[in-house]
C-alpha cells in the first residue's frame, strides 16, 4: 500500500483519472489556496489528487509554476507521499518523432528554458536541472518513450527560449513539470513525470488551436498510461 500524489495542473487533464480511480472532491487544503484535493483509495493505493484549480481573478485553471509549487508544497504537508506523479499535457517536435496523444515518461534533469540569469554563478541555478526518478524500466514494460521536460511560464516561445530548449534537448515543452521536480527535490519524494502531447511546437499551426483541438484525445491517453503506471508500480 502506498501514498501516492497526483498533481495534474488543468481540470480537463485531470478529470479523467479522477473517474478511473474514483475520486472524491475534499478540502484539505488551506482556504487561502485555489488548488483543488480529490482523495480517494483504490486496489494497492492510497491517492491524492491535486490540481492548480482556477483563478478567481481571470476565470481560467491557474497552469504555471508558481501554483505547482505552492499545491505542491501544501499537499506534501498534509499527504506523505511515497511517490509524486506529474501528470499534464505538454508540446513535442515533430522532427524528433513525436505523435499527437504519444505519452512520455520524463528523463532527468527536468530543466527551465525561461530562468536566464547570465551571472556565472547562478546560470546553472536557473537553468534548474533537477532529477526524476530513473523511469527506464516503466518505458520499456509499458512501451512509452522517455523524455527529457523543458519548463517555462509561457505557451509560445522567442528565440532565447528556443535555443535553450535545444541545449535541454527537450523532447516535452510545457509548465509545470520543473517547479514540480524542485519541490519533490526539497521534500525528497521520488518524482515521476507523465507528458502527453497535445501540441507540436514545430507545427505549421498556432499552439494554442492545436491544443484545444487534441486535449480531449491527448487527455484520453495520458489517463490510460497513468492507470497502467499505476498497476505496476
Ligand atoms: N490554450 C489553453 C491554455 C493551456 S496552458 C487553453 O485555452 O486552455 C498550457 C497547459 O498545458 C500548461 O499546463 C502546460 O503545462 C501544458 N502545455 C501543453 N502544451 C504546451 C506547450 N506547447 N507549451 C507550454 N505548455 C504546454
């Protein structure tokens, strides 16, 4: 029997695992926080989902690392975790083979592509690079891809962004997943990231139309391989 935390960043990416694993709503979070907690206990496992939940201010799900760092870190301390998983959609490249619902397992270092800071001492703090855990073996028994997770606060990208996130050789774009690693760093959970692609930043289409169009397939398949994680882990 294990502990394990969800934290999944949108509604619409985590309602489908709710429903496979039966959750229910609860708050046990602090009132001051948006993040939502479904609880729930199904065959090995007890569980705790956590999202971003929505800002009250713009009406959208609160997606960015600042959120998954604060849900993070006020889940740990009510939830002992055994395991943190990650779960939430990301952009790939097409000219790296990525397919629209492929699912990834993160490789480490999960790194940022946005924290520039040209100071010698503190590039490599921005940059990030924290761990994962070694998810080789899950890839190979479940048949899913590893890759390493670029994070930034934005949906698109300029140029720095872009050079960057080949220096990460960055297989998933998205904004979360490094904030995530930083705290399961801190607490020292183990930490496993799951990316579906929605999106290609290398397509001919804006991200923002691609990812609408492939959320509710791409939502679909991230469901299906966190249930099959889950059942051997
Ligand atoms: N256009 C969406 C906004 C979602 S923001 C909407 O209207 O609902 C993007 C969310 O999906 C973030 O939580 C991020 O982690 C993930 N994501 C998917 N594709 C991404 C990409 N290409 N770049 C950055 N984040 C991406």
């Amino acid at each position: 029997m294990k502990n394990i935390l969800i934290y999944v960043a949108m509604q619409s990416e985590a309602q489908p695992i709710i429903e496979a694993l039966d959750l229910t709503i609860t708050s046990l979070l602090p009132k001051a926080l948006p993040m939502q907690t479904f609880a729930g206990k199904k065959d090995k496992h007890h569980y705790l989902l956590v999202t971003s939940g929505k800002s009250t201010l713009y009406g959208v799900d609160n997606v960015g690392t600042e959120p998954a760092a604060v849900g993070l870190q006020a889940a740990l301390q009510l939830f002992d975790a055994d395991l943190v998983i990650n779960a939430g959609t990301a952009g790939g490249w097409q000219t790296k083979g990525a397919k629209i619902a492929q699912v990834y397992l993160g490789k480490s270092p999960i790194r940022y592509h946005d924290h520039r800071i040209p100071i010698p001492t503190f590039e490599a703090y921005g940059r990030g690079s924290y761990p994962c855990m070694d998810t080789s073996e899950l890839a190979r028994k479940l048949n899913l891809t590893q890759g390493f997770i670029s994070t930034s606060n934005s949906l698109d990208f300029n140029q720095d962004c872009d050079r960057l996130m080949q220096e990460n050789n960055a297989d998933c774009k998205e904004m979360e997943c490094a904030a995530l690693a930083w705290v399961c760093h801190l607490y020292q959970k183990p930490f496993l990231p799951v990316k579906a692609i929605t999106d290609f930043v290398d397509g001919k289409h804006p991200t923002a139309e691609q990812f609408q169009q492939n959320l509710n397939r791409t939502c679909e398949a991230l469901k299906n391989a966190v249930i099959k994680l889950l059942a051997i882990i």
